[in-house]
C-alpha cells in the first residue's frame, strides 16, 4: 500500500537532486517504522531489510533498468523504444558485442537527468548476462540481484 506511492514515476523523478531524494527516503524509512511498529531510533537499514524494500536511489535504478528492458524489447511504447540504439560500428569491438547502448555526449546537468541519458548509463552498467536476458521473468530477479550489490 506504501510502495505504489514511491514507486509511482520514480524514473522521472529520481533524477532530482539528492535533497528531494532524501525527503523521499526519509518517507519511507517512516513508513516502515510505521508499518512495523518500531522505535524511531530503531537502524533503518534493518527496517529496510525485514520488509524486503529497496532503499529509494535503489529502486529508481532498479525500475529505471526495467524499464529500458521493456524499451530494447519493444514491451514499451515507440516514442520511448526509439530514443535508443545499440553502438554499431562498422568495425568490430567490444563494446558494441557487449550489447551496450548508445550514449550522447552531455554538457549540462539538466540534460543528464533525461531518461535518454541516464537510461542507457544505467542499461550500459548492468553485467552482460543481465542484458542478455530473453524475458523480462528472467531479467527481473538478475536486475535485482543486481542492485543490491550496488
């Protein structure tokens, strides 16, 4: 009943600055205490835990990673899908058989908040067997394992 609320257009929003994003985090690290019955002074960290939620700079990476899967995977809408584009040289490298995408050079932080730019960021430092993945069923618990290492 909490989650919906943090969940709701976290890749948007989770490119603001990180005063906004501590507001959120501190929101939900109430919630919890909340949910749980807990002592304020109780560790958040374990709070976290105990409920299986995600801290909120880790769930927008997470949800930001799914979808840029629905994206290369045509499970999102076109006007999403076609801002991407797999590096393609006319030689062959690394890179581009790693499945990494595109990024476009940025010099203002505003652009670097785009989805654009931070989706694909984000899509390029996944490991290769979680952008290799086949469905989003497979890619989902790789992508989570994946961000709680981070």
């Amino acid at each position: 009943m909490v989650l919906p609320l943090f969940d709701y257009c976290d890749t948007v929003y989770g490119q603001t600055d990180q005063k906004s994003i501590s507001k959120l985090q501190r929101m939900q690290n109430r919630g919890a205490k909340i949910i749980l019955r807990v002592s304020t002074d109780t560790a958040t960290e374990m709070i976290l835990n105990t409920l299986n939620w995600l801290p909120v700079n880790k769930r927008v990476v997470f949800h930001t990673q799914i979808l840029m899967f629905k994206c290369l995977h045509g499970l999102a809408p076109t006007y999403l899908s076609r801002r991407f584009q797999y590096v393609n040289h006319s030689y062959n490298t690394r890179y581009q058989q790693r499945g990494m995408l595109y990024v476009n050079r940025t010099t203002t932080e505003l652009s670097k908040r785009a989805f654009k730019y931070h989706g694909a960021i984000s899509w390029n430092t996944l490991p290769e067997c979680c952008r290799s993945a086949s469905s989003i069923n497979i890619f989902k618990p790789m992508a989570l394992k994946y961000v709680y290492t981070l």
